[in-house]
C-alpha cells in the first residue's frame, strides 16, 4: 500500500546503485506503541481474533539464574533482517537487497510502568560487547562453550532464548515479554497510520539505503521511513547516529498515533493491529488480556509519557581478538540506567514544559542581525530587536529606520552568500520574511521590518535528540516524546 506523501520539492539527484546488505532501524518501535496504547477503545473479542494471528516462540525455555521480577513490565523488542513479503518492486525501490540474514539489527528494552503512566526506551547497540553464556549452537547442534561476541549475534547463534539471556545478564532487568518482527510489518504499519513526519536541521542523504531528505519536515511513507531508521552512512556516528533517528521517529509515531485518533477508533485500531501482528512473533504469555489491561490503564498515554535513552558507552572501538570493533558499555553509569528501570523509576528529569521552538542549522547566538524599520509604527524596530535578542540572536541592540528603497510591505533579510546557512536560521524566526543577497555585505545580517505584525518565533540549534557525541563519551541523557518528535 502507498501512502501519497508530500514532501519540499528539490531538484532531482542521480542515484548510484550499490550491492550491500541492508541495515533497517526501528521496525517494531512503533507497531509496540500502538499495540499497548490502542487496546483502551477496543472490544475483548476484536482483540482475541487479533491474538489468534500471533505467531508464537518460547523466549525463556530452559533459561535459569534470571534477574528476579520488579514492579513495571519489561519487553524486549528485536528486528530480525527479513524482507519474505516485500514486493520486488519496493525492494528495488528502497534498495533492500534480496538477501536475508538469520540475525538482529535493532534491539529495544521497553520498559513500562506499574502505573501505566510511563514507557521508558533504551536502545542497546547490536555492536555491544558481551560474553555470551554456554549455550547449544542452534545452526549445528553442538554445544558452545561462553564466548565474547556482539549482542546481535545471539540470535543468530542461540535464537531468542540466547539473546534474552545475554540481555537479561548484561543489564541484570528482568524480561517479561519478547516481540520480534521483520521490517515488512514496519513499512505497513506507517502506510496504515497515513505516513509519519520527521524533522531534520539538514539535507540527509545516504546513497547506501537511498535516504534522500531536504531539511526541514517530511512526511515519510512505509518505504522511506524504512530508509530514514536504517541508514548508517550519513555521518561518523553509524549505528549510534541511527539509533538517535529511531528515537526520534519513534516519539513521532506516538505523537500521530495519539493525534490521529486511530487508537479510539476500533475499525481503525484493528486494521493498523492486524496490519503489525501479521509478521510479529510474541511469546506465549504476550496475549489478548496482556494488550487489553494495557491499553485500559493507558487511555491517558501521550509523547510526554514517554521517554528515550541510549546506553552510556565508555569506548565505541573497543578491538576484540576476531570481533574486531565492538562498544563497550561504560559500567557504571550503565548500572545505574537499568536500575532504575528495575526500580520503575523515570529516566528523564522533570524538566519545565518547554516552549515550542524551531529547530535551526546555526546557533542563534552565533548570528549577528542589525533591524530597521520600514513601516509607520513607531518602536517596531526596537520591538523586534528585543524578541530576537530574546530568542539568541546577536542584535546591535541600535535598531534604525529604513530609508528610500527600503520601505516595503514584507520584512526582507538581507545576507551575504558567505553566510547563507545563518541568512536561513534567522529566516526561521521571522515567518514570512524573504531572503535577499547582498553580495560584500558582510558577516551582519541585514533585517528591514516591513510588515507591522511581524512575529518573531523562538528558535533553538540542532535537535534535542541525544547526539552522538554525548553518548560516545558515556553520558547519561534522556530526552521525553514531545521533545523528540517535530514541533
């Protein structure tokens, strides 16, 4: 199914084909969502046929020794690398490959509260130092002695009782449901809720999965919401930068899905459920009265209940014998996320509610502006040198009165080509304004205020997502749903 998606126009871009095995992102996070927020509006009966189409596995058979159980419900999502239902069409398309591979790509420890009032993501890196129990080869059949490795091969090794174990020692939480599902039910399950929007502060384009996105906001189909999760090579950051995304277009999906109407909408709701169980393999406890209690306690559910994080790394090229490059968690600070996870306590600090604000490429603090008024009213020139020093922009503090040719009916920046990506990061400030180049003017913006109602919106550089770097060095952040997912 194809979502119409309109997107900023941009010119064509040639795209080179290149052969390698894909690596998708998100694919269950926002199937997850919807699941235990929908059921609220839905009938016992409608969601029992839904369980019946659930494809079962036995995630903790003959599993000893296991974290004891807390106050709260923890659910280990994992992707699997299958594309079995995709078309060849859309795996030309969005460049998936034709080959799948008997592994994990993406892996989510969701965690939600006793009260049902709050669910807390990690996302724990596939590339994440382990030493893998003993445990029975399930390719051969011989028993292995524990061995380091990368979490993601614990699936392919051991299955799904090997990756729980290896995921429930590296984080000492215990597991008590386990998703897993291919990216076919992914791309449906956007197509369903009509698409979803992601923001970015820059083009983003990576000729690997295709993803080619101008800055700003677009609304992705099923396709190119798969491209945006899964892509590596847009920066240093590879697999840490793409979970960054996943958060994001995870607390996306939340605020659609809560905004839509589509979870108090029982036809809605089983079309969009049916379209995500039928590739979803759920363990035998994971059932209909499991989605039902859920939905019913979550009825107030919204992206400000939810909330992000990333596991603090102390080395991401930490060198292995035969593994080559893995990361290495940073224990401390590691220990002390999951225990609050088993202690069912927030993540995220309260924070006070945050303004709407615009996010740009270039700081405003770095963005030098001198206003003039063009207009009759009297200390607009002022008023708007205030409002932008107020949102960070370096004003001169001196507005003037534009004269002769300046007087216009529209606000107009003037900017040197030099300093474009800054001309663009004040432009979102002043809604309506037009660019103008003035070649030789120099590093100062040139703001002549032609409009009488001009507003001046709050702005703020980058995103609010945790980036790389921060968790390169370990630390410890956390960001909530409505921070994450596009003003």
């Amino acid at each position: 199914m194809s979502v119409p998606v309109r997107r900023a126009p941009r010119p064509a871009r040639p795209r080179r084909s290149r052969s390698r095995r894909p690596r998708w992102g998100l694919r269950v996070a926002a199937g997850l969502s919807v699941l235990t927020l929908g059921v609220s509006g839905v009938g016992h009966a409608v969601v029992s046929e839904l369980d019946t189409g659930v494809r079962r596995v036995d995630p903790f058979a003959g599993l000893t020794d296991r974290p004891d159980s807390a106050k709260g419900l923890n659910l280990l999502v994992v992707g699997t690398d299958s594309r079995k239902n995709v078309s060849a069409e859309d795996r030309k398309k969005y460049r998936l490959g034709n080959n799948d591979c008997d592994c994990t790509d993406t892996m989510l420890m969701v965690h939600l509260s006793g009260d049902h009032k709050r669910a807390s993501v990690v996302s724990l890196p596939r590339d994440s130092y382990v030493r893998l129990p003993a445990h029975t080869d399930r390719q051969t059949g011989k028993r292995k002695p524990a061995q380091p490795a990368k979490l993601n091969s614990a699936y392919t090794l051991g299955g799904p009782q090997l990756t729980v174990r290896a995921v429930e020692r590296l984080t000492k939480v215990h597991v008590d449901h386990y998703l897993e599902v291919d990216f076919t039910s992914f791309m449906r399950t956007v197509d369903v809720l009509g698409g979803v929007r992601v923001c970015t502060v820059r083009p983003l384009k990576d000729d690997y999965s295709g993803l080619d996105l101008p800055a700003g906001s677009s609304d992705l189909n099923g396709g190119e919401a798969l491209q945006y999760v899964r892509a590596r090579h847009l920066d240093g950051a590879s697999d840490l930068g793409r979970m960054k995304r996943q958060q994001r277009f995870l607390a996306s999906v939340i605020a659609k899905a809560t905004d839509s109407g589509v979870l108090m909408n029982p036809v809605k709701f089983n079309r969009l459920a049916s379209t995500l169980l039928s590739s979803v393999r759920a363990d035998h406890g994971f059932g209909s009265d499991q989605m039902i209690a859920l939905g019913r306690a979550m009825r107030g559910f919204t992206p400000s209940s939810s909330e992000f994080a990333s596991v603090p790394l102390s080395d991401t090229d930490y060198r292995v014998g035969n593994l080559g490059s893995t990361v290495r968690w940073d224990s401390e600070k590691s220990a002390a996320l999951f225990q609050r996870l088993r202690e069912d306590r927030p993540l995220a600090q309260k924070k006070p509610k945050r303004k709407k604000t615009v996010p740009v490429q270039v700081s405003p603090q770095q963005v030098r502006v001198r206003v003039e008024n063009a207009t009759e009213k009297a200390g607009l020139g002022r008023e708007v040198d205030n409002r932008l020093r107020g949102t960070g922009f370096a004003t001169t503090g001196t507005p003037g009165n534009a004269e002769g040719d300046d007087q216009a009916k529209h606000t107009v920046i003037h900017y040197d080509p030099r300093w474009e990506r800054s001309a663009h990061s004040l432009a979102a400030a002043l809604p309506d304004a037009r660019l103008k180049k003035a070649k030789g003017q120099g590093q100062v913006m040139r703001v002549v205020v032609g409009e009488q109602g001009q507003r001046v919106r709050a702005v703020r550089a980058g995103d609010p997502v945790l980036d790389a770097g921060t968790m390169q060095n370990g630390g410890f952040s956390t960001v909530t749903g409505d921070e994450a997912a596009c003003d």
